[in-house]
C-alpha cells in the first residue's frame, strides 16, 4: 500500500492540492461508521479464510469494499488499541500503555487530557458524533466519552462484562446513556444493535453527516452466545471442541447483528454515503476458542496473531472487491478519516493517510515506515512492558517483557519460528525503538 503523510502533501503542487480540497469540499460529506469488535481473531472471518464459521454480512463489505490482508492493532490488548483509533497516536504516547481499569492497583494507563480525540475533530466540522457499545478508557470524568468528543453514548463503561445479559463487572452496573446509568435487558451485541438502529433513524431526519464509532462487546469472553445461535452450530459443526463451538456460535450472532444494521442503511438509502469501516481491537484469544490463522500467538502477544486483525471498509457508492497488501495500523483511521471530510491534519502525528480511502495511490510511491507496538500489565509481569518494532518485512520482538529480542523476517517466516540473525537490520530497528521509548517516557500515565 501506498502511503501518504500530511508532511508528504506538502510536496504536491498547490493547484494540485487546492483541487483536492475542492473536491471534498464540492462533496456531500459521508457519514462514517467505524464498527470495532472485540477481540476477533483475524482467522474468524469466512471472508478471511475460516472454514467452520459463515459470516455471509460481513463478507458483503468484502465483496463491495476494501480488504486489508496486513492490518494491525496498535496494541495487543484494548485499552491501548482504543486511545491510538481516536487519537491518531501510539497509545504509549498518549498515556494509555495497558489496560485500563477500575481497580487502582492494577490499572495501567490514563488517556492524556490534552489529545484532541477524532470525534472532538469532526464536531468542528459539524458531526454529530456517537458512541455505542464499550468505551473501556475511563470510569469517571473527565475521561468518559460525553468529555472527550462524543456527543451521544450508551453502552458500557467499562472492559469485559462478567456476563452478557446482566451487564455487570465485578457487581457494579457499568451501563450508561450518555452519564446516566441504565440497566437494560437483552443480549449486550442484540442491544448496542438495537441502539444502533434507532440512532439511524434519528440522523436519516437531520441535514447533518455523523461519525458513529460502534463498538461490540463480542467476541471478548465471556464466551456467551445465545441458547438458539449455539444449538445451532451444535448440530452442524459437531467434530469442533466446545469452546469453539460457543465462539463459532458468538462471531455468527455478531455478524447477524452487523447484518441488521447494513439492512437498515440500505432501506433507509443512508448506505449511498455511508463509509463503514470493520475491524478488531486485537487478536483473538486462543484460550477461549478463538482463530489466528495463518498465524501464531493470539491476544497478548505481539506475535502476528495478537495484533493482526481483520480490516475492511466499504466506501459511499463503492461495490468493487479491493485486496490490500501493504501494512497499516488502525491509528492511520484518524488522519484518513480527516483528510477525508476535509479536516486539518496534525502533521506531527505519527499516524499516516491510507490512501486507498482517499483516493491518492496516485500520489506518491511507496513510502515505508516503522510500526511499534507495545504492552505493560501487571499480574504475572509486574508491571513490566514489552515491545516490538517492525519496517514491514523485518519485525524485532519480545515475546514477553522478560525475553530477549528476537529478529523475524515476516515475508519467509510468517509464523515466527525461526528467529534470524542480521546484526544491521537489528541495531538499525532498536535504534528506532528506543527513540519511540524516550519520547514515551516522557508522558505521564497514572
């Protein structure tokens, strides 16, 4: 993939640029959905190559959109991965190095009250903007999502759910609209669907575009699939161990729920300029069922199956199946989104266009880059971090925060089993690397 900084704009000729914007600006601007599951293995996809799972509503966006076969989260874990989609930053470098949580002695991370958020953004360019589903960056204000950008919530606060009907953690009630708590009944997936869907209807009767950042609970344990949904694929799918069962039956009730809400915006008609972006928070967990294929490692990790996720979008008035190759990571959304609507763009952001949603692959050949990804936890790491760093083809990395580092070529040894030995390639990615730590180091996250 081609890829585009604002700093490489700069080099266009300004007739070039001005007609660019006037472009945009002669435009109706799109409505945007960005749909963010939760944990979903990049292996639990029909459309990405599973076999014992149908997800024929998310397969449509592959059939009329863009697929990105090397997609990454910018963390292996939520919290982090959340903060770099709507800050266009790393998440180390915005104060959220690992998950957040209601518990003061294992919380790792607090979302820097100076970033300016994507919806933040885009309500100066005149977005209503909405979040429904789970926020997991913040228990209190001045970090709940109504401070930060959003100007409808509803959905849940917190992480997990200790069960996806009560939608309790720990014996505290975590859902809200907007700061009022709530305790609605239902399947969590069925109810942000629901929420969804009359938040549609309401935007179908205002002259105003909107960014709904729609974010499900599922697949994240626990794996609770509806009675009906995981009879189901009892009976078909009778060989599979139980605990791929209920995540088969858990991904295909998602994708029912992503089925309903594509009905909804072509009935509607909003779907003609609707861009609609899916993907995972991270990889999935393989303990609880969860499929990585090709690749090895799973949620927590930063091998390829813990932070390679499935990605696909599906512009206004776009129906041509599109693969992508090339390397992204999920914090590239915020600037594309931006320079798509015809937002300003930080140029020191170390986030770049995708230029595929912006139409520019015509623009610049192939500029590389570096991608960092890291983890700090507690429990069994004490609140240690790890690391890894990649130039897209070669990938430096700790398997945990108290391994070595190991050099991988990603193009002969996806599965990374064979660590190698380049003593230039090695010292020119940690070179970089403890760039990005020093400047990490300097940001404040409790």
């Amino acid at each position: 993939m081609f890829k585009i900084t604002f700093k490489k704009l700069k080099n266009m000729s300004f007739l070039g640029f001005f007609m660019l914007l006037s472009s945009i600006e002669a435009q109706e601007k799109p409505n945007i959905i960005f749909i963010l599951a939760d944990d979903l293995g990049y292996g639990d996809l029909s459309c990405y190559g599973a076999n014992d799972l149908q997800t024929p509503n998310i397969d449509i966006l592959a059939k009329q959109g863009i697929t990105f076969t090397r997609a990454y989260a910018n963390s292996t874990v939520c919290s982090p991965s959340r903060a770099s989609i709507l800050t266009g930053n790393y998440p180390d470098l915005v104060g959220v190095p690992g998950v957040i949580r209601d518990m003061p002695e294992n919380t790792w991370g607090n979302l820097r009250d100076d970033v300016v958020t994507l919806p933040q953004e885009l309500q100066k360019l005149n977005y209503n903007t909405a979040l429904i589903g789970k926020w997991h960056l913040g228990y209190q204000s001045p970090d709940l999502p109504n401070d930060r950008g959003f100007d409808y919530f509803k959905g849940f606060v917190g992480d997990m759910m200790d069960d996806y009907y009560t939608h309790r953690r720990a014996g505290v009630n975590w859902m809200r609209e907007n700061n009022q708590e709530i305790d609605p009944k239902g399947h969590a997936t069925d109810l942000f669907t629901d929420w969804t869907l009359d938040y549609l209807k309401k935007q179908k009767s205002t002259d105003k575009p909107f960014f709904l950042f729609l974010t499900y609970n599922a697949p994240h344990d626990p794996v609770q699939p509806p009675k009906k949904w995981f009879d189901k694929i009892q009976q078909r799918e009778k060989g599979a161990p139980l605990k791929r069962q209920k995540m088969i039956a858990f991904v295909e009730h998602l994708d029912y729920n992503i089925g309903r809400i594509l009905e909804q915006l072509n009935s509607s008609k909003l779907a003609k300029n609707t861009m609609i972006v899916f993907t995972s928070d991270n990889g999935g967990a393989l303990h609880y069922g969860a499929s990585n294929k090709p690749f090895s490692g799973g949620k927590g990790d930063l091998l390829e199956g813990g932070i390679r996720v499935p990605c696909l979008v599906k512009m206004p008035n776009f129906r041509e199946e599109k693969e992508i190759n090339e390397p992204l990571l999920l914090m590239d959304f915020y600037p594309s989104i931006l320079q798509l609507v015809g937002g300003k763009i930080d140029e020191e952001l170390p986030s770049e266009v995708i230029p595929e949603i912006c139409n520019e692959t015509q623009l610049i050949d192939g500029v590389s880059r570096d991608m960092v990804w890291m983890r700090r936890e507690g429990h069994k790491f004490g609140g240690r971090i790890y690391y890894a760093i990649s130039d897209g083809r070669y990938k430096l990395l700790q398997r945990n925060p108290f391994s070595g580092y190991e050099l991988i070529d990603l193009i002969n040894d996806p599965n990374e089993i064979s660590p190698i030995n380049l003593p230039k390639v090695k010292i020119a990615l940690k070179k970089t690397l403890t760039k990005h730590i020093q400047a990490s180091g300097k940001v404040q996250w409790q």
